[in-house]
C-alpha cells in the first residue's frame, strides 16, 4: 500500500480532493508553485498532505500545506524559517524534504513520497501481542537516528509516536511529521511558539500538584473519563494538541513538560521515544490509569507499570531499564541525549549478539563432536556451549514461580511489586552471568588469554553462581521480612562483570598462585569441606540482605566455630566479618567492636586489602555512629580510607563514604559530609547505575544535609529523585518510600504547607504499618515527624501522643541512651510546654541534653536546641536569669556550628531578648532581638508566622521598655507598627495563639494613645 505523512487524524477535515488555500479550496489539478496537485492523502494536526507531481525532475512527490495558527506574515514567515530548517536535513532516517513554497500566503513543504506502511500499522499486523523484541529494536533504533539527527540540527520533533514513523517499502524507516518541530533558537529574538514571553514564563513557574494535574486534565476534556480501549478517552490520548503557545503534541506519548506548557527540548522526543518503544515491547502504555486525571498523576510520580508476567516475548532486563530511563519525569534524570540512548540500546544489543556467537561455538562444538572431535579451551575445560544449563535450579523457571508464590503469599501490600522487579533484576543478574562466562570460554579459546587467567574467571563466576543459587533459595522461602529485603538483595549480588577484570584477578590471587587467596595453604583441607563453608557463607549472606537478621547471625556464629575447627584463619576472618556485621545490625554493638577489631588484625597479618577495608570501615560505623563515640569514629578512618583506595573496590569506596559521612555529619560537620556522601553516590551509581537503590540511599542523605543547612529547595529535590528511585526499584509501596516522604514532609512543614506534609507523613505511616507492623521502631521517625505537624498545628495533645509513642518503640530498640531516644524526649517536652505542664517539659528537655552531651558532644547544634527549649521554660516560668544563661549558650553554639548568619540563630536571639527583657536590661533586649528580625526577615530564610510575631512583639516591648531619648517618637511609632504586624499573624494562625493575641491587644491598647 503507499502512505505517506498524517495519515491520522486531527484538526479540521476537509472533503476529498479539496486543498485549503487564501482564495478558499483547490481542487484536484491547481498548481502549488511548479507543482501540480494529484489527491489528497491526508490531514494532520498542522496541515493537509496530498500527492503532487513535480514535472521539471518528473518524481512523484508529497506536498504539505501547512496550517498557519493565524494569517500574519510573522507567523506565516516563522512556519517558512522551520520549513527550510527542515530541508536542511539530509539523513536516511528522516523523511527527506525537497523544496519550501508560499501558495497563496499558505507555505508548503514538498517532500518524498514514501510507499510503504506507518510503524503503527506494522505493529498492529502481528496480531495479537506484541511483536518479539529483537523484531522491533532495529526499526526503533533507525527512528532514533532520525530524531538525533534532527536534534543535531538543532530541530525538536514535538510529536514523536508510531504513526510519524514510516516503514518504506524499499526497508529503510523515516521520522516524518516534523509539523510541530521548532527551531531550538528562534530568529530575531521571536518567541519559539510564536507567543509573548511573560505566558512562557509563567508556565514554566506552575509547580507539581493534585489541582494543576486537575487542570490539565480539564483542558484536555477528558478529567474523569476511563482510558480504555476503544474508549473516547483512548482516541482522546492518541490525537494531537495543536493550540498556539500551549500543550503542543499527542498525550499518550506527551512528557510531563509538555503537559506543562514548558519549554521544551529534545529530551521531551526522547521520552516520546521510549514511551512508543515501552508500548511496541509491551503491548501497553508505560503509565497506568484509568482516567487522565490519574494518568497525569502517575507521569509526575514517574509510576511505570511493573512488566507483564508471563509475557510470550519477555523482554530482557537491561531493554526495560534502558527504556524506563527515558521514561523520567524530570528530563535531568533520563538519558543526556538520543545518541546517548541509542548507544544503550545498541550496546545491549551488542551483548546478545555475543550470546549468540556463544551459541554458535556450541553449534560448532556440536558438529565436531559428531566428527569425533570437540572443540575444548586450551586450559582442557568444557566448551563454550551450554552455559546457561548450568543454572538449572540456580535460577530457572521453577525458581521465578517459586519465588513468586512465596513472596506474593505473604499478603502484604507490595508483595507483588516486589515479585515483579525482583524476578526481572535475577534474570538480567543470569543473562549477564552466562555472557560473562560466555566470553571468558571465548576469549580464551581465541588465544586472547590464559588457562590460568581463564580458570581465574571461570573460579570467580563460580562463586557469584554460589551467591546467586544463596539468594534464590532465601526468596523461595521467603517471608514478611525477605519480601522487604528481597530487592536490596538481588541488588547486593557481586556483579558478574568484575570477574572480566584481569588485573584485580591477577591481584587478588597473584598470577602464578591458582587457588583462592583465602584458601591459600590449606591443603589439609578436602574440596567438600571448602566448599560446605562456602555455601554457608553465601547462605549468611543472603540471610543478611534479605533482613533475616537473626536467623542469619545464628547461622553466622555457626560459621564462626566451623571456621575455627578448621585452624585456617583466613576462613575465620571472613566469618567474623559477616558475624560482626550481624552483631551490629541486631543491636549488640559493644560485641561487634570487638570481632570488628579482631578481624583488622587478622586481615592485616594475611595481606587481605578488602577484608582489612571492610573491617576498618565497620569500625568508622559501629564506633563513630552506633556507638555515638565521633572521634574514635574518626581515628579508624584514619586505617579505613587508605584501605578503601587500596581495595581497587567501588564498593569499597562507596561503604567508607558513606559510614564516615553519617559520622561527620552528626558532629554538624556539614560540608565534609556532603561531599562524602556525594562521592559514595557517584560510587553506588558505578557498581548498579542511576537507579540503584543505593543511589537512592545516597540521595536521602545529601537531602538531609541540605535540609539542614536551610536550602529547602535542594532538600525538596534530593528527596524527590530519591523517592523516585525507590518507587521505580522497590515499588511505592516497600517500607523504604517512606523515608524518602519524610524528607518531603519535612519540606512542606518547613515550607508552611501543612496539608502536603501531612500527605506525605500519613502516607509514610500507612507503607511502615502496613509492611513493619504498628510496634515496629522504623516507625518512630515518622511518628516524630507527625507529631512536629500536630505542634505546628497547635494540636498538642495529638503531638504528645505521637511522640510518647515514637519514644517508646525508640527506647525498646536502642536503649534509653541513643541520640534518637533524645530526639523524641525533646519533641515531647514541646508538646508539655505547650500545654502548660512546664515541670513535665522541663525533665524531658533535661533527659534529652543528658544523652545529646553524652553521645554527640556538649557543642553540637542539637544541643542548642535543647537548651533553648529549656529557656523557653524557664522564661514561662519566670527564671530569667536561667533563661538567659541556656539562650546565650545556645547563641554560642550556633554561632561556631553555623556561622553568625545563619536564621536559625533567631530562636536563640529571641529567646535571649525575652530574657534580658525579664531582667530589665530593654537596650540588650532590643539589640538581640533587632538582630533577630533581621536574621528571620533574610530572603533564604524559611519561618513560622507565629515565630516571626513572637521576635516582633518581644522587639516592641524593648523599644518600649529603653529610657526616654530624642529617638522617642521614632521608637514608639517602630513599636507600635511592630506589634500592630504581630497581632496580624497571631489572628491569621488561628488555635494555639489565643493567649499571645490577647497579650498583643492588651499591650497595643495600653501603649497607643486615645
């Protein structure tokens, strides 16, 4: 059949054989410049395509008249500068375009006629199902060199879908349609869309949220229509947008960026691009609902559906996660451009292709053994064929539906999301693992390496196949525990690729030694007993990753006496490790100090560079963090970062950075800690790529540490790629997610949206109780955060029943001497101060400063808090001369911790102007509160209406409260107008400032004449 552009729908239908013109319609047979009009072939969203006749070089052709949004030269003259921008493009996989013409103040664009059929009919020819994947990447990949080409001209497409693909009949596949393509640069200065400047702007500054995704789905008409097939709702996503200056383009393939009404640029077509790529491969479009409201709602969360089960053509792992990526909400986060996204694919497939080279020296092998010869690697091991049986009940697929049964029989609410990606990260994990034991039989056998080197490989992939057949059987025996770990397990699996790393083999093992290091002189040792323990040590492991706690410190104090009774130390150093590991996971800090400490010993005396990192390294945790002693934290990672280099170990990198980033960070070393825990996410995304869920981890911190320093933004930003992560890798529903919500919690409270912060922390809540059950301490962080909301709030007896019980779960977890047990008892001193019970405040305030000094230091910036809110009661109280001497301490804290320009610096201030003000000094009062208001009034600073009234009025009073002088008139207006803002915010705070607003009145009636 011939087709050619727009063979879809949209925009206004015009009879057959009619061309629109300024004088009206055209028929059949009018002349278009030096062309002659022969039928009408379609409409489009821009304009009306139709087949010509070009008699001067005797071709058939396809002639476009575009539609100008309005009849202005400008317009008609930007459509012009596009329509030649496009000729200049000259590549095979983009429909060439031959001349550019002015019909009538119309411009038309000829182009090639192309015969043959769109990529939208092709799919639709298989049938049902998709077509197999290996059929449809070649045609994408051509597509996508279109579109790079086009990008490389400086050209975005807009409305990248499979009906704007063209299969030719002579086999080559064209982009076509580029109706709304815009220059990236406009000329003159002339907005891109043709609209003003100030619209643009404004749509870039709407913000995420439930009301604009409501919006945007009225403005499509469709708010709360299913989106089924067949339905309006359907056709609706699948027709172009076409309004001037606003969304421009086809929803179901649209970003978020073009819902928006954003600026756009060639990441939107690649999101366009994997989401037709997602659809071919699956059968189903990349985002889920039933409406468009929700359809919207799961673009901004980046909520892509988990892969089909059971899939006639399942698609590999490393497709799906190439393709999600593009699939980004935020175009920082997908691919950096098409080329970097096409070599992606081209490189995965790059790696099947070695797979079936593999397959063809099995072939090969197969046809000499008939012969009466086999083709062997030079080392005399197997050949290169039949890799893969040797997974065989190590990962087949009886152990994907094992797996799947008992992870989903648990019940629990991410069980299935859970099964999905799990199952789908072991089959990438074995298709790696067979390529990579593919191309050591190979490499070898093309004289490229050694036996040794190969035995050297092949031991190495051994061992990760032990890891593999450990964690396999854990998750087919899994529990409520495994399934929130069963992810970061598979994701902890050494990654088959290292055991390609010839100069860490040779380092690790010496190029003449074959045996393993760790099993270097102990020949009195048979192969079974080797073997045992190191199945035991795979199964500790697994046991670990997946949660199991205590079932996996059993196993490992088990290991340790097997490993003693073999009196070969190298043994029993590697179950120490795993042994204090567990110790310190299970709470038993002070032991795990000690196995810690006698591992670095013994992996010192071996040579053992890892093994002596990791020991170190623990040491920087368990010292530093678990046992809140900072500085002996510090001394061992003294020993740990240069063995951490030396290690040669991503791993072993990014562990050091992290542990002794947690440390800094609680010694309010702030800027060292980010750049730590930066350098472990560069680490983490090297060893499992920009969705790991150790990436994730990463991310947390680094928000916390902007949190912290004040820059909410960041903070906002951080959490937010956090979160997306862990929803795309773990699931919306895994306990994980919450964390991430905390910190966006922490934002809008900090932010003054109330609402959203409890969205978040409510949701948080139900993910934890819903996955940990409702006395499991994970919840206590949480339960914080929701009590600060109710206090802010000022629901304070709600805010005391959150923290009571937050401090319960942390007090049974971690002892009643753990900083986090302080954190809670200093929140439930708010809660009492608040509602009156001051002695109550007073011994919890007290209790938290006794654990804060003794665990953090007497100069940390917590402790100032504390130490304010003592002040605080000590001035309801009436104790100024105390309130004075826990403010100016506070002051001084926060000065060294923060510099002297920090905003939170204002609690201190304010507190120490009340009190000053108690002792009659008003002069010293009113300079600290002066510098107070300033510091709370700073553009980057983030405060509570009531906290900004409370500096006002105390600053009023002081003005007030100084000896008369020639400033007297000026400072009585100041104080007056000072107390008049803060009786303004206490009214608009509402319950909970009725007392500060009466004292405002009394004063301001007092105080302002007749």
């Amino acid at each position: 059949m011939e087709s050619l552009v727009d063979t879809g729908g949209g925009g206004r239908t015009l009879g057959e054989g009619d061309v629109p013109s300024g004088r009206g319609r055209a028929q059949i047979g009018e002349q278009l410049g030096r062309y002659v009009v022969l039928r009408r072939l379609g409409a489009g969203a821009m304009g009306v395509v139709f087949a010509a006749y070009d008699p001067e070089l005797d071709r058939k052709v396809a002639i476009k008249l575009l539609r100008s949004p309005d009849r202005s030269s400008v317009a008609s003259a930007r459509l012009q500068r596009e329509a030649q921008a496009l000729a200049k493009l000259d590549h095979p996989n983009v429909v060439a375009v031959h001349d550019v013409g002015v019909h009538l103040g119309q411009v038309f664009v000829g182009m090639e006629f192309v015969a043959g059929q769109t990529l939208s009919e092709w799919l639709d020819e298989a049938g049902p199902g998709p077509r197999p994947w290996r059929e449809l990447t070649p045609v994408f990949l051509a597509a996508g060199r279109g579109l790079a080409a086009a990008h490389a001209a400086g050209l975005i497409h807009r409305d990248f879908k499979p009906d704007n693909v063209m299969l030719g009949a002579d086999g080559r596949v064209r982009v076509m349609d580029f109706g709304l393509a815009r220059a990236e640069e406009a000329a003159d200065g002339e907005s891109l869309d043709g609209e003003a400047a100030e619209p643009r702007a404004r749509a870039r500054a709407r913000v995420g949220s439930a009301s604009r995704r409501q919006a945007l789905a009225d403005t499509l008409g469709q708010a709360s229509a299913p989106i089924r097939e067949g339905s309006a709702g359907k056709q609706l996503l699948s027709s172009p947008l076409t309004r001037t200056g606003a969304m421009m383009g086809t929803p179901a393939y649209m970003s978020l960026e073009q819902f928006d009404g954003a600026e756009v640029d060639a990441r939107s077509d690649q999101f366009s691009f994997c989401a037709a790529l997602y659809e071919a491969l699956y059968g189903e479009r990349p985002f889920p609902g039933e409406t468009l409201g929700q359809l919207l709602a799961a673009l901004e969360e980046g909520r892509v559906r988990p892969a089909p089960r059971g899939a006639a053509s399942p698609v590999p792992a490393w497709l799906r996660r190439v393709v999600v990526r593009g699939l980004a909400p935020e175009p920082e986060n997908r691919w950096p451009s098409m080329d970097a996204l096409l070599e992606a694919l081209e490189g995965g497939r790059a790696r099947r292709r070695r797979w079936r080279r593999g397959a063809a020296v099995g072939l090969c092998c197969a046809l000499a053994v008939g012969l009466g010869y086999e083709l062997r690697s030079p080392s005399g091991g197997p050949s290169c064929a039949d890799m893969q049986d040797k997974l065989g009940g190590v990962w087949d697929p009886a152990r994907s539906e094992a797996i799947a049964s008992a992870l989903e029989a648990t019940g629990l609410p991410y069980a299935e999301e859970t099964s999905a990606r799990v199952r789908e990260r072991l089959d990438d994990y074995a298709e790696r693992w067979v390529a990579g034991r593919v191309e050591a039989c190979e490499s070898t056998a093309r004289g490229e390496q050694s036996g040794v080197l190969l035995d050297l490989r092949m031991a190495c992939l051994d061992d990760r196949l032990r890891d593999l057949e450990a964690v396999t059987e854990v998750l087919a025996h899994a529990d409520a525990t495994v399934v929130q770990g069963a992810v970061p397990a598979v994701a902890a699996l050494p990654r088959p690729e290292d055991c390609a790393d010839l100069e860490a083999l040779r380092e690790r093992a010496g190029i003449e030694v074959e045996a393993d290091p760790h099993w270097a002189g102990a020949g009195h040792l048979g192969p079974g007993e080797i073997d045992a323990f190191e199945d035991a040590l795979a199964r500790v492991e697994a046991l670990t990753h997946a949660g199991k706690y205590e079932a996996a410190l059993a196993a490992a104090d088990a290991l340790a006496e097997d490993a003693a009774a073999l009196e070969h130390e190298p043994a029993l150093l590697r179950a120490w490790l795993v042994q204090g590991d567990l110790q310190q996971r299970t709470g038993a800090h002070a032991r795990a100090e000690q196995t810690f400490e006698r591992s670095y010993a013994a992996a010192l005396r071996r040579g053992l560079l890892p093994e002596a990192a990791e020991a170190a390294g623990q040491l920087v945790w368990v010292v530093g963090h678990e046992l809140a002693r900072q500085d002996e934290g510090r001394g061992w990672a003294k020993h740990a970062e240069p063995l951490s280099r030396a290690a040669n170990s991503e791993a072993a990198r990014a562990a050091f950075c992290n542990r002794l980033g947690s440390v800094a960070f609680e010694q309010a070393e702030y800027g060292e800690a980010e750049a730590l825990w930066e350098e472990s996410r560069v680490h983490f995304e090297a060893i499992g790529g920009p969705e790991h869920p150790s990436v994730a981890t990463a991310l947390n911190n680094l928000g916390n540490v902007a949190f912290t320093q004040g820059d909410h933004g960041r903070a906002r930003e951080l959490w937010g790629r956090a979160l997306a992560i862990r929803e795309q890798s773990l699931g919306p529903s895994h306990p994980d997610v919450a964390a991430s919500l905390n910190g966006l919690g922490l934002v809008a409270k900090a932010q003054g949206r109330y609402a959203d912060a409890r969205a978040y922390y409510e949701r948080a809540l139900a993910i934890e109780e819903g996955a940990l059950g409702r006395e499991h301490p994970g919840l206590a962080t949480t339960l914080n955060s929701l009590g600060n909301l109710a206090f802010a709030e000022a629901d304070y007896e709600r805010a005391r029943a959150h923290h009571a019980r937050a401090l319960s779960l942390t007090e049974a977890s971690l002892g009643a001497e753990h900083p986090s047990v302080a954190t809670a008892l200093n929140n439930l001193g708010n809660a009492a101060t608040e509602l009156g019970d001051y002695a109550g405040a007073r011994a919890s305030f007290e209790g938290a400063l006794a654990i804060y000094e003794a665990s953090l230091g007497e100069s940390h910036p917590v402790v100032a808090i504390t130490l304010d809110n003592l002040g605080s009661v000590a001035l309801a109280l009436g104790e100024f001369e105390q309130a004075r001497a826990h403010h100016e301490r506070a002051l001084a804290i926060g000065e060294a911790a923060m510099g002297e320009d920090h905003p939170d610096l204002a609690y201190s201030l304010t507190g120490l102007g009340q009190a000053k003000l108690g002792l009659g000094d008003a002069d010293g009062a009113a300079e600290a509160l002066e510098r107070a208001l300033m510091l709370r009034l700073r553009e980057d600073a983030t405060v509570e209406a009531t906290e900004l009234a409370k500096t006002r009025f105390a600053l009023a009073r002081a003005l007030l409260g100084a000896l008369p002088g020639e400033d007297w008139t000026y400072r009585w207006q100041r104080a007056v107008a000072l107390a008049d803002e803060a009786r303004a915010s206490y009214a608009l705070a509402g319950p909970g400032s009725e007392q500060a607003l009466d004292e405002v009145e009394a004063w301001l009636l007092e105080e302002r004449p007749e």
